[in-house]
C-alpha cells in the first residue's frame, strides 16, 4: 500500500511520541523495557516504519563517537556535527540495546564515572538522546504540519524527515535511504542531465568534467540493472563527494531522483571523514 490516512499518520506519530516520552522518563528499572518498546514500534507500525524504519539501517561509526581517551577504559563521546547525524547515532544505540548487543549500563559508566549506575543513565539520556530526540520529534510534527493536515490521504514517498548535510532535492523532498528499496523505471538522460547543471553552476574544474561524465554514464547504467548494487552506488557516491565535495553529490541527487541513490549518498556522506 503506497498511501495512508491523514488520521493514520497522526495516530501514529502520536504513539512514536509517548514512546519517546516515555523512554525520557523512565527510571533505571524501566528504561530497557521503554527503548525496547520504542524500537518495537519503529519496526512494526507501518506508519512509523515508513518514517523512522529506514534511520535504523544507516552505517553509524560507534568506534568513532565513543572515543577511548588516551587507550583507557574511560570514553569521551564525540557526537557527530548534524542534527540527522545525531539521530541516527542515537537510533542506533536504542536497536543495540533492545537487541542486548550494547550495554547502555557499561556505557554510560565509562562516560560519566558516577558510582550510581543510575546517575550514569540519566545523564546519558537527558545530555545526549533528549536533544537529538526533542529535533526528531520536530521533524515528525513538522511533517503533519507540511503533509499531513487537510489531507484525507498521504502518500508514502511524502513521509522522508532526514536530510544529510545539503543533500536535499531541489524541489524540497527529502533523501529516501533503508533496505529494500525497489524501484522499476528506466532512467535515461540522466548523465546529459547531471552535466547540463554541473556546468551551469560551476561546481567543478573544467580539467574534471570528463570525470563528472564517467561519473554520470555509471550512475545511470547501474540504477538500469534489474538489481543495481547499493554498495557499487555507494562508491559512485563517495567519488562523487571526492570530486566536487557536497555541491556535486546535490545535484547529482538532485538529478537522480531515486531512493536507492538517496541511501547510497547518505551512507557515503555520514562515513566520509
């Protein structure tokens, strides 16, 4: 089904929202049983699924952000510099520990050094989920605010919140990244089309405009296999970023309007240093 209710999706979002509410608020004999309940939902209610499902399977560099000071035991955390970024590091914390593959207790201790494990969980979750968690949930009434209300029906494709760095399309939507994505159109152009605005904008030196065709020409011919390969548009993306940096990787998303490249960039940008 590739459309849902007005009313269904702000049911849903709503339930999203007391789930985070009540991760925030619970106590340490709770708070397992609260994320755990939370990541259940992304996963199960279609609606939520559709929205936040797809954060879950981005690559999110843990080793990096828990950072070991100076080869200790001891962790300073170092949050990644964009908002999205942050989300999907937090998203990811919760999946680890619901499926008891990351202790939150053995975490946060090695962060904050406070006897109470208690202590450590709080201040965890007040100083590093609630921000991240406060601007997701603005995303998600701000989606009802842009695409919901007034609306007996709401397309699946209109329900994407995350952006990564400047990579939006043009025409506002957002960059669709998660597994699974299925796609059945025959991209032509797309290369004559990528170069026609990589010239008019000037992002790149003249001397790499062949490049920037190859480029191109291997894009379109993946995205046209049966089964293009997410971890070969993956490379083409980071390519993308190595010649021209974030301007070039936006307007070739701009250009290739298909979610299969939305992740493959969004992965590429979140693992380049």
């Amino acid at each position: 089904m590739s459309e849902f209710t007005g009313k269904e999706v702000k049911r849903a979002i709503r339930d999203f929202e007391s789930a985070v509410e009540d991760v925030m608020n619970a106590g340490y004999n709770t708070y397992k049983s609260r994320i755990k309940r939370l990541v259940n939902l992304s996963q199960t209610n279609r609606v939520v699924n559709s929205i936040v499902g797809p954060i879950f399977n981005l690559d999110v560099n843990l080793s990096e952000i828990h950072y070991h000071r100076n080869g200790s035991g001891w962790i300073d955390i170092k949050l990644p510099t964009t908002i999205d970024e942050q989300i999907a590091y937090v998203i990811k914390v919760f999946q680890l520990v619901s499926e008891e593959s990351l202790s939150l207790d053995n975490l946060t201790f090695k962060i904050y050094k406070q006897q109470r494990i208690a202590d450590n969980i709080n201040m965890y979750l007040s100083e590093v989920c609630y921000p991240c968690l406060r601007e997701l949930i603005y995303k998600l009434r701000d989606l009802i605010e842009d695409e919901v209300e007034g609306k007996e029906e709401v397309p699946k494709a209109a329900l994407q919140i995350i952006n990564y760095g400047n990579l939006s399309a043009q025409n506002g939507s957002s960059i669709a990244v998660g597994k699974d994505i299925q796609q059945n159109i025959n991209y032509k152009n797309l290369r004559e089309e990528i170069m026609e605005k990589v010239k008019e904008a000037q992002l790149v030196h003249k001397d790499s405009l062949e490049e920037v065709e190859r480029l191109s020409g291997e894009v379109e011919e993946e995205l046209n296999q049966p089964e293009p390969s997410q971890s070969k548009l993956k490379s083409l993306a980071k390519e993308a970023y190595e010649i021209g940096e974030s301007g070039l990787l936006k307007v070739f998303t701009t250009v290739v309007n298909d979610p299969r490249w939305g992740q493959a960039a969004a992965e590429a940008l979140l693992n380049i240093q």
